[in-house]
C-alpha cells in the first residue's frame, strides 16, 4: 500500500511522462529486448528485429496500461483486472519478465527524467510497479510444484541479472570501459548516490550497515560509496581478470562481512539507475546490457567464496 507521499511521487512523475506514451514505451521495450533477449519469446509478433513503428505502437498500450494504474493506485485490481484475466488465460508470460520489464522501466526514468529522478521517486516508483506487477500476475495458477512464483518486492530485483551471467564480449568491455570514462572523477558520488537509493527503495539492506548515519549525504555514507566507486574502477581496469582483482574483496565478504548475495544485485541495479540518471545520452541500450552483464560478474565474483 502506498502512503500519501508515495502516491504523491508516482503522480508526479506521470505527469512528466503523460503523452509521450509511445516514444517511452518504444525505449522500454527497446531496452528489455537488448539486455534481455529472452523476453522476445512473447512478443514474436514483432519480429526478431521489431521497428520503431512497431515498439512505438506496443510500447504505447504498455504505457497507457501503465497510466490506467497511476489514475487508479487505491484500487489497482479493479483497474487492471481485465489485463490480469488476459495475462492469466491468454497470454501466460512468465512471471519473471514483469521485474526485468520493472527495472528498464526504472532506468528509462532515470535517463529522461534525470536530477527530478530523486532517490525518494525511485522508492515510491519501485513500490507501485511491484504492486502493479502483483495484481497482473495474481490471476495464475500457482503450484507449490511450478517453477514460477507470484513477483514480490524481492523478486524484482533477484531476477534482473539472470540473463547477465554470461561471459564479457569484446565488444560488452569495450562498451563497460567507456562508460566508466564517462563517470572520471564521480565514481565516490555515484556510489554514494547508488547506496542512498539502495537503502530506501530496499530498507533490509540496512541490516548491513547498523552502526551508520543513513542520513543524506552523511559522511559515512559519502565513504562507502568511495569504496564502492574504488572497487568498481579496479575491477573496470582489470575487466579480464576480476577474480584477480577482486580476490581481497572476496575474501572479506565470504569471510567477515557475509553479505547477502541478493545485495549486491539490488545494488547493481541502483547503480545502473545512478548511472542513467548521470549520463543519460550515453546510456544507450547496448550499454545498459554490457553493465548489467559487467556487474553481475562483479557480483558472482564477490561471492564466489561464499560456503
């Protein structure tokens, strides 16, 4: 259930949206088919290679489900019922792509909406795609034997790099070393940026850091997100060789500090997010697959010593 400040936060953002349905929808679904090609497998009537007039026409529909929602937050059920029946007896997608679908929603926001894209609107926005996802999927029939399970908040973000496990092309380290030119100097500010959004839009990864100001801008924040920076552009210079380069940083996590895996991909997410908010002209898709993929490897690195 979203409170008054939430909704508030979702309204404001659709009105920044509204209207331009179809060329948001076209980059969404651009965006989930590159760095999820998987997710093509239900939408075959557009081809292997869909046009613009074809993710536009699509992509519009999806965002104008998407405002059904916003205009109706207090009763999503009501509001999206007759999609729920269609995804439930018609079209049966699997669950899993509704997260991947939640986070290229997230960085599509990011991209366009830049600086008004605040940690508190990432929060609220990730709550209600959640919830919208929920209500589209609660309509199946679930088997304590299926494979498929109903989307929560968790499984948002648990399932985002499944596909990105994948060894680093050629041209993914090329695309990864770019980027990271493009962050220089601000590696410290966008890992602190990444751990603030962390930490309100998934409140348990606190749990990791009791004895810190979470705070704004708190200086203990500010130096996290300095280690954070610091690791990533290590293990960017040594791109073909991260288990080399991040061993240190294993052995910390698989021996003292015991992480929860499933952090580090809520964290890589709020990275991509900080990512495309920072520099939304050289975010395309292609490098918003090669990233996803880079730190995913960071991540399986990381825990790689975990028993």
């Amino acid at each position: 259930m979203l409170n008054a400040q939430e909704r508030a936060h979702v309204a404001q953002v659709w009105d920044l949206i509204a209207g331009h349905e179809a060329p948001f929808g076209a980059e969404l679904l651009l965006r989930l088919f590159t760095v999820y090609p998987s997710t093509k497998t239900y939408f075959k009537h557009l081809g292997v290679f869909p046009d613009e007039v074809h993710l536009q026409s699509h992509g519009k529909r999806l965002l104008e489900a998407v405002g059904v929602a916003v205009q109706h937050m207090d009763n999503l059920r009501w509001a999206l019922s007759p999609l729920a029946d269609l995804h439930a007896h018609v079209l049966r997608v699997d669950p899993s792509n509704f997260p991947l679908l939640i986070q290229c929603f997230q960085v599509v926001l990011a991209s366009h909406l830049q600086g008004e894209y605040t940690v508190e609107m990432q929060a609220a926005w990730d709550k209600f795609l959640t919830g919208v996802a929920v209500v589209l999927t609660e309509k199946y029939r679930w088997h304590k034997s299926s494979a498929h399970s109903p989307p929560t908040t968790l499984l948002v973000l648990t399932q985002t790099q499944k596909e990105s496990t994948m060894v680093l092309s050629p041209s993914d380290k090329s695309n990864v070393k770019a980027a990271w030119d493009k962050v220089g100097g601000h590696a410290a500010e966008y890992g602190a940026e990444a751990l603030e959004r962390m930490f309100l839009s998934f409140p348990t990864t606190k749990t990791y850091f009791p004895h810190f100001d979470l705070s704004h801008g708190s200086a203990q924040i500010k130096g996290h997100g300095k280690k954070v920076g610091e690791a990533l552009t290590k293990a960017v210079g040594s791109i073909d060789d991260l288990a080399g380069a991040l061993s240190a940083l294993s052995d910390l996590h698989a021996h003292k500090l015991r992480v929860d895996p499933v952090n580090f991909k809520l964290l890589s997410h709020c990275l991509l997010v900080t990512l495309a908010s920072h520099n939304p002209a050289e975010f395309t898709p292609a490098i918003h697959a090669s990233l996803d993929k880079f730190l995913a490897s960071v991540s399986t690195v990381l825990t790689s010593k975990y028993r």
